[in-house]
C-alpha cells in the first residue's frame, strides 16, 4: 500500500523521536522519491539532518523546500537559523528577516532573527527581535535567557540576573539559563550559590562538561563524592573538543590532586598541557624578547631621556601589580582594593592599548613582540608623554574618586622600563613567589592568554628564568624606590606587616579593612578567585613538593634563582 505525505511525515517523526536518524532519513528519502514536489518532506528531512549534526546538508534540504515554497516564513527562519549555526551571519540575517517579514506575528522566527543579532554583536537588534518574542510568547524561556545574555553584552548584569531568573520561572530545568545564571553568581562572588547552581545541572544532566568543568574550580573532592565517579566518565558521555578535553584533563587532574593521588594527577596535568601545544602554538622566543628589552632599556637611554612626572588635572598615582602569574598578585590588588583610597581595576589591557596607539612603527601595532626591537628612540619622548595621558585619562574614566587605581596584568614587568619614563610617579608592586611553587601552580592551570610557557616544565623554567633577569635589570636601571618586592610567603604569614608596608610605599595611610580583604565584592576573574575568597591560608606553601619527584627539569633551571634548600637539593641529586 502506498502511503501518502502525512503517513511518511508521521513514521519518520516516530524514528526520530527514538534517535533512529539513519532510519527516518531513510523513509524521508522514500517519500521524497514518490512525492519529489512536496517541500513539508524536504524541510523535514532537513530537521532530521539536523539531529543527525549534519547542518550543511539540512541546509541544502532547507533550500529545496524553499524553491517548493518560497513564501513559508518558517522555512526562511529555519534556514537563517541553520547559517548561523555555521557562523555565516549574513545569510543567516538575510533569511530571518524574510521570515520575519512573512510572519511578523510569529515567536519562531522573531527568535531566530534575535539570535542571529547576537551572534552578529547587534546587540540592540537582538533585545529589540527577543522581546517581540516575549510579546508574542510570554513564556518563550529561551528567548527570556538570551534577552539576559545580551543584558549582559551590555554591561546590564541586574537586567541580566531578572531574566535568567524568569527564564527560570518559565522553566526550572532550563540548562542553558541555570548555567547563565550559575556563571552570574561567579561574577559577582556568589560562590555558594553558584556551586548550589551547578550542582543542580548535574543532577539534571549527570555528564553535563560545562558545570563539571565550573565546579571543580570551586570544590575540593573526596573519596566518597558521587561527582568524582561523574567527572572521570565525562569523556565516555561526550564528544570533547579539543579545547574540552585539555580543560577536563586539568580538571580531572585537580581533582586527583585533591585526592592525594599525586602520581596520577601529575599525568593528567602533564597530559592536558602537552595537549595545549595542538591549541595554541608559541609566539614568542622569551630569551630574545627579555634580551632586547633590557639592550633597549639601559641606564644611557633611560638617564638621556630625563623622565619628569607629568602635570595632569587628575592627580592620579597609577599602581601596576606585577609578577610571574600564580604569584600572590591577585591577593594583592583584593588587600589594597579594601582600602577606601585605592580601586583595584583587576587585569585590563589598557597599557598595552595606549602603547599600540602612540608607537609610530606600524609593525609593532600588530605583533607585540617586535615591541622591543622598534620601539622608541630617544628623540622619540613624545611618544612617553601621550602613553601617559592617553593611560591616566583611560584609567580615571573606571573611577574618577580615586586617586590611585591599580592595573594587575602580571605581564606589565615586560613595560617597566616604559611606566616609568612615561609615568615615574608610578607605583610599582613585585609580587615574589618560589619559583617551584609558581611556576608548578601555572603547570596545573589552563592560561588561554599564556600562549608562550603552557606547555612543559622546561618552558615554565624558562619562561621564569628570563622574567627573573629582567626583573634584575629593571632593578639595576631604575629608580631604588621605584619597585616594591611583596614575598607570597611574608604575605600569607604576616599580613598585616606587609599589607601597612605596601600602603606606606604607595602614600596612603593602612586601613584595618585591608585584613579583610576575604569580604571584598569585587569581581574577580582569574583562577585566584576561590582563594582570594577566604581569610588567608598557607597551605599552598611548599605544594609543589608533594609533585617534587616529577619536577627534577624544571628545578634544574630555576635553581639558581630560589633560595638553597639542602635537603631538595640533596633529594633531586639522589633521584633516578
């Protein structure tokens, strides 16, 4: 017995419902053979191509329905929400608005038409297409999470919060706004409620990577926690980009870490950063770059240029927080922050900006790294003097109550040289770690930033070994009062003595807030932010040492550069 449209529509729709995709392809393709000028069979092929993740032959079906049926607005919607699912935006806003135009009226396709927009960074085009949806459909919850997505694009995190919740409202078990909603309260120092968050998307979806990934930055496992057994699964329930596999190799590595299973964490984040290498290749020789700062930047050039502090209107004192990462530098910026004088900017890009803007070699505007080889010549002050004032008026514009604002971008100790023949009165803190401890802790993390020591051992010694020497000569050619060494370990033993004499070096009277530094709302970013959380702690002092026996490359190049340790020494002269 043939069967007619509506019999083959029905049939393929009860495979899909099943995952049978191969199976309703096949009947979709059958019914396409009897019924070639139908364009509901080809648009439904196209849906079931979609679930198969094919999306450039459901695109392919999509306008094939549409040459059937140019005027259907849900096909036209359809296939602009397939082109931006393969990021070809203009397209993709092309036939959204062909879907809006034929059914105005319509939530689907004035949905499809926002997310399009957003995608596209049209962000007040997409709220305006979002909240038609909503008009039309008040209980559209994905249209109310994305609204709270561009909120965000905005800068609007309380219009962002309102509309995740009401996402929320529409539907408790929405992932995607629990997790919008979870990484909310991660910017705004809500932990507690973060992790409450993300441990109901697991309970929703057990092998949900995303929520695994957030939590294991913020809990410490044991033994008996379900989440552990959840976590070592997640790549057989997943099919990890690589990106994903490297983020869950640190994670699972963590998490053995916290175990106390050193050997087998140490594989897992030696693993995760040899996979890092297929991510992010290398773009910069550290020798050479620290080497032609430091012949650039000699006591001639810096004595012939004669730096003088600018006069400005803004009476601003410019703090830079600098160091190798994992050094203490963002418990830092939290103490100094509590201090009613000093606004802690976090890490922004705003000097590296200014740089770019006022270097007259072109080359240099592209490729930071070319910065030290055409940099600036000595007639070239003017160049110093608009850094400092494009640098001074960008950072009041973040707040302009305060007169000193801090810059924690660690990689500023490249820029030494150059703050202080641009800005002397600046105020320069060295936060000094172990080497062993900083440069392990950079091992154990994922730095997307980072694309130059991520890798081995060996380059994280390396990397350090040419941040030490530079820092040596920053010291050698600057000013004595113009660089302040904070110790981690001084820091996290004495607080109180190295928090007053960070505020007498920077000229401001110590406030008692300061050793509170755990209660700050600031929003803070960097993987620091758990600890930075809670009253101070030493306990990640001599951390590394628990890994020492995998470590022998890395401290046969710091060694030189840590204070002796007889017995370590002793240790890795014995070690096979």
């Amino acid at each position: 017995m043939n069967k007619d449209i509506s019999d083959i529509l029905l049939e393929a729709s009860s495979l899909l419902n099943n995952n049978k995709f191969n199976a309703a392809i096949e009947i979709y393709q059958y019914g396409i053979l009897q019924f070639p000028k139908s364009p509901q069979l080809y648009h439904a092929y196209g849906v079931a191509l979609i679930a198969k993740n094919e999306p450039i032959l459901a695109i392919e079906k999509f306008h094939q329905a549409l040459k059937l049926d140019p005027q259907n607005p849900n096909y036209n919607s359809d296939l602009g929400e397939m082109y931006r699912r393969i990021n070809k935006l203009d397209l993709s806003i092309e036939f959204n608005l062909k879907g809006v135009k034929l059914s105005p009226d319509s939530d689907n396709t004035q949905y499809n038409l926002g997310l399009a927009y957003l995608d596209n960074k049209n962000i007040e085009k997409a709220i305006l297409h979002f909240e038609k949806t909503i008009k039309i459909n008040p209980k559209h919850g994905f249209a109310l999470n994305n609204l709270g997505s561009a909120f965000l694009k905005l800068g609007n995190k309380k219009q962002s919060l309102d509309f995740y919740q009401k996402a929320l409202d529409v539907n408790p078990e929405n992932i995607e706004a629990l997790k919008n909603l979870g990484g909310m309260y991660l910017d705004i120092n809500k932990i507690d409620q973060a992790i409450n968050i993300f441990n109901k998307i697991i309970k929703l979806s057990p092998f949900d990577f995303d929520a695994h990934h957030a939590l294991t930055q913020f809990k410490t496992y044991t033994k008996d926690d379900p989440g552990l057994q959840l976590l070592k699964d997640l790549p057989k329930h997943n099919q990890l980009s690589k990106k994903e596999a490297t983020y869950y190799h640190f994670d699972y590595g963590k998490a053995l870490d916290d175990l106390g299973e050193y050997d087998e964490a140490f594989y897992y984040y030696e693993k995760a950063n040899t996979m890092i290498n297929q991510l992010m290749p290398k773009n910069i020789n550290v020798k050479e770059y620290a080497n032609k700062l430091k012949n650039l930047y000699n006591s001639d050039y810096i004595n012939k240029l004669k730096p003088k502090i600018l006069s400005n209107n803004l009476k601003l004192i410019p703090i830079f927080i600098v160091g190798m990462p994992r050094s203490g530098t963002t418990l830092i910026e939290q103490i100094l922050d509590m201090n009613s004088n000093i606004y802690g900017a976090g890490e922004i890009a705003t000097l590296n900006e200014c740089i770019k803007k006022n270097i007259t070699h072109e080359e240099t505007k592209n490729e930071l790294n070319s910065f030290a080889t055409n940099l600036l010549k000595p007639q070239e002050s003017l160049c110093y003097e608009n850094i400092s004032n494009d640098y001074l008026n960008k950072i009041y514009e973040l707040s302009p109550e305060h007169n000193f604002i801090i810059n924690k971008s660690p990689g500023n100790y490249n820029h030494l040289g150059l703050i202080y023949l641009s800005m002397p009165n600046a105020k320069i803190i060295h936060a000094v770690r172990d080497p062993m401890e900083s440069c392990f802790s950079n091992f154990t993390k994922f730095f997307a930033d980072y694309k130059y020591y991520n890798y081995s051992l060996e380059d994280l010694g390396i990397y350090y070994k040419y941040y030490h020497l530079l820092m040596q000569h920053w010291k050698a050619v600057l000013p004595k009062n113009f660089i302040c060494d904070v110790p981690y370990e001084d820091l996290v033993n004495k607080i109180e003595k190295e928090s007053k004499r960070m505020t007498d070096f920077i000229g401001v009277e110590w406030e008692p807030s300061s050793l509170k530094f755990y209660e700050n709302k600031r929003t803070v970013t960097t993987p620091s932010k758990m600890q930075v959380n809670k009253p101070i702690y030493n306990t990640s002092i001599a951390r590394w040492k628990k890994f020492a026996k995998h470590l022998k490359p890395l401290y046969e190049i710091v060694k030189p550069y840590r204070t002796y340790d007889p017995e370590i020494d002793e240790f890795y002269k014995n070690l096979k």
